[in-house]
C-alpha cells in the first residue's frame, strides 16, 4: 500500500481551511469504506481504457475489480474519449504533446512533503492540462478554485514548466455520474500568487499542528470529525438558533 501525504492534494481543501486538523488526523486510522474502494476500482478501469484508446500497453483489470458494472464501463469509455478529444486539442498548440496517466506529482518544493497522483496531466506549449475523475455521486464537485487541482498544476510545473513555454493551467474534473464536467483556467502568474499569499502560509501552520480549527463543509471527510470541538460547537450554535425564541 502506497505512503499518503500528510499534506496531500485530496485533502487540501480540508487543511487549508482548517490547518491543525492535518496533525490531528495522524491520531486516527484510516478505515476506508466500500465508496472508497468502488473509486478505487473506477480509477483502475480509467486507466486502462484510456491506455487503451492511446495505443499504451495495458492489462484489463475487471476480473480484480470488486464493483465492476455495466455503469462503471460507460464511465470509464467516456472518461477516456472526454481526454483523447483534449489530446487533440493540444494537438493544435504542440506538434507532440506529452500524455501522462496516473502520474506522481511532487509539489515539496511549496508543502513540505507534498505529492499526490493526477490522473491524467497533457502538456503542450502555452497550457498545461489537469484531469481528474471523480467517481462519486454524492456531492459535484467544481474545478474552480480546487486547490487539489492547483496543487497538481504545481507538481506538474515543476515537472515540465523549465521545459515547455506554459503560460495557463486548464483544470478539469470529469464526475460522468453526476453527468458533470468542470473546466476552469488559471495562469501560471496567478497561481504562483497564491502560492505565496495563501498556500504557503497555510500549509507552514499544518505541518507544524498550529492554526485555528474551523468547521465547514470540509469536515465531510475529516476522519477526526465525530470528536472535534469545533465542530461540536458549531453544531450546538445552531441549534441554539433554531431553538431560540421568535
């Protein structure tokens, strides 16, 4: 099983917001759930197919998959159209673009250990393109302002930007499921200010445990959410005002 990040890209809407629940988290096993691992399976399937279209050695992974259906298929073909058509896309700024799936990225040089996996990440010269799936169908899921997704621009930088003229981050989330796609652009200045203005300063409190515990919609996924104050309190807040006298 692969190392997770403290400060990994999928979590980092909740560490932004809340820096110390970083640190707090570490006290708590991660139990996954049948969700996870249906996600896990999609991811898997995604890959393969998207190998497939582009002519890259693969093996068909659906005898392992433990929640593969007729659904799970159609998502994953679609997914795997939806990025050759941005491949072609590319095509038209960069003679030979270069298609990486299921890719590290490392972005230490601004988190301290900082990594995470992109699904599919397409450089060409002037814009670099992010994808990512998401198999879930619970909540939809916008790519403007994720800062998982800037934060795999940024690994992505570091990886190509000293060789490819890339002046724009084009960041998709795929969510077929919820018959989703987001799609939002940054560019690479604008990215880097808030680097500076809001993710370093953030992610020095949560490597260190300090900061203010805020509860938001980021505690969905926080696995110190049945035992954090802070979200007792919010709770009891609210339950102060809706009990409160007219």
């Amino acid at each position: 099983m692969g190392r997770h990040a403290l400060l990994s890209a999928s979590s980092s809407h909740r560490w932004l917001a809340c820096p110390p629940s970083a640190r707090l988290c570490e006290n708590y096993e991660d139990t996954g759930s049948e969700y996870a691992q249906q996600g896990t399976d999609a991811h898997s399937l995604c890959e393969h197919k998207l190998k497939l279209s582009l002519g890259m050695e693969t093996e068909d992974p659906t005898e392992g998959l433990s929640f593969y259906d007729e659904e799970m298929e159609e998502c994953a073909c679609g997914y795997a159209d939806y990025v050759l058509s941005l491949v072609e896309e590319a095509k038209r700024e960069c003679k030979d673009p270069v298609v990486l799936i299921e890719q590290r990225l490392d972005f230490s040089r601004f988190v301290e250990e900082g990594f995470g996996t992109g699904d599919c990440v397409i450089i060409a010269d002037g814009t670099l393109y992010i994808i990512d799936y998401k198999h879930g169908k619970g909540v939809e899921v916008s790519a403007e302002g994720n800062p998982q997704m800037m934060l795999y621009g940024l690994g992505a930088l570091e990886l190509f930007g000293a060789i490819y003229d890339i002046d724009m981050v084009r960041m998709t989330i795929y969510q077929p499921r919820l018959e989703s796609v987001s799609t939002w652009e940054i560019s690479v200045s604008d990215l880097m200010e808030w680097v500076e203005k809001e993710l370093k300063p953030k992610a020095a409190l949560a490597i260190s445990g300090e900061g203010e515990f805020r509860s938001g919609s980021w505690c969905r996924f926080c696995k110190a959410k049945d035992t954090c104050r802070a979200r007792a309190e919010e709770y009891l807040r609210l339950a102060q005002m809706e009990f409160r006298a007219p």
